[in-house]
C-alpha cells in the first residue's frame, strides 16, 4: 500500500508528543503531514510550529488556505480554524467548532478520508476529549491506516481511549514506536526512488 498523507491530532499533552513523533520523522520523508492540535485562539500563531521545528528535520509551518502538499513538509492547523485536506492543497474554514474545537480533529480527518481514500493514515495522540474518534472512523471506513497512540503512554488518555473505543482495530502503539512505524509504511523520497 502506498500511502500519501500523514494526518495527526492531539490535545492536551499534544506538544510533547508531536515533538517526539515529527521529530523523529526523517527530513525526505515521503508524504506530507497535516496535524490539528487544540489551541487557543489568542495563540501565537507561529509559536506551536517554531517549537516543533526545532526538533525535527521536516518543514513545519501554520497551514495557509490553498497551501500545496508535499513530502518533507508538515503543516499545523492554526488556531481557530479548522484545517480541511482536499486532493494535493489545505482549505481553511472558520465554520462553528466541532465538538468543542476549532481546528476540529474530526473535520481534518474526514476530509482526509473523502480526498484521500485508502491512501491516507490517521493518527490519534493525547487528549482530553473524544474529537477524532469518529474522523479516524472515516479514515478506517475508507480503507485508510487507522493509528492510536496507547492510552497508558498519552498525558491524557482519554482521546485516544474514545478513538479505540470508535476504531477497534486501531493499530495501537506507544509513542516512541509511533514515527518508526510511519517511516517504514510510508518511507522516505530516497527509498522510494530506489524502489
């Protein structure tokens, strides 16, 4: 299975998480990224990707409306606006929260699932709410890779516990095994081009 998107949500807990997972991602990895993480709307708007960026060798920057996919970039929702993936760009929409939540996990996912098929994955980290559980559902639905971080490794388990609790067959696995397991289902432009 080839896959073309990497989606990723967390909450609360989820900085440290996404540090460890973006950056432990290879810099020619083979697919974009697109991560919602809850935040506030008075956010700094760079500050969550300037942190992540530090830690890792991908591109990471704040989503802008039309942005263009690519392998090696990672794009943040930025707060208060959910993120949408259509075919190849990012849509922003200031639409009513979704369960609470504006960037909505939920909204990124199953857009996801609707412009990418099977071919893209979903990854649930830590939180406090149930927001991506029935995206992931989508996700799995579309015959996506459905991906949840083990509950006892998140801050808060709670998201991912509602993410198993909507996805069953969920591949669960503790953080640290989490950007290995995308590098070697996903794999990098170099390994690609051998391939």
């Amino acid at each position: 299975m080839s896959y073309g998107l990497v989606t990723i949500g967390a909450s609360w807990g989820g900085l440290n998480a996404l540090q460890r997972v973006l950056g432990a991602l290879p810099g020619d990895f083979a697919a974009p990224v697109v991560v919602a993480q809850h935040r506030s709307a008075r956010a700094d708007d760079t500050l969550l990707a300037t942190l992540l960026g530090q830690r890792s060798e991908l591109e990471i920057r704040d989503a802008d409306d039309k942005d263009e996919l690519r392998p090696g970039l990672a794009l943040i929702a930025p707060p208060d606006y959910h993120t949408l993936v259509d075919r190849g760009v990012i849509a922003l929409s200031c639409d009513e929260p979704v369960a609470f939540s504006r960037p909505s996990i939920d909204v990124l996912f199953e857009s996801a699932a609707d412009a990418y098929g099977s071919s893209v994955i979903g990854v649930v980290l830590t939180g406090s709410n149930a927001d991506g559980s029935q995206g992931l559902a989508a996700i799995q639905r579309r015959g996506g890779l459905a991906v949840v971080q083990d509950p006892e490794t998140a801050e808060r388990p709670e998201m991912p516990q509602a993410a198993l609790d909507a996805v069953p067959a969920a591949r669960v696995l503790p953080l640290e095994q989490i950007a290995p397991m995308l590098t070697d289902v996903v794999g990098t432009a170099r390994r690609r081009a051998s391939a």
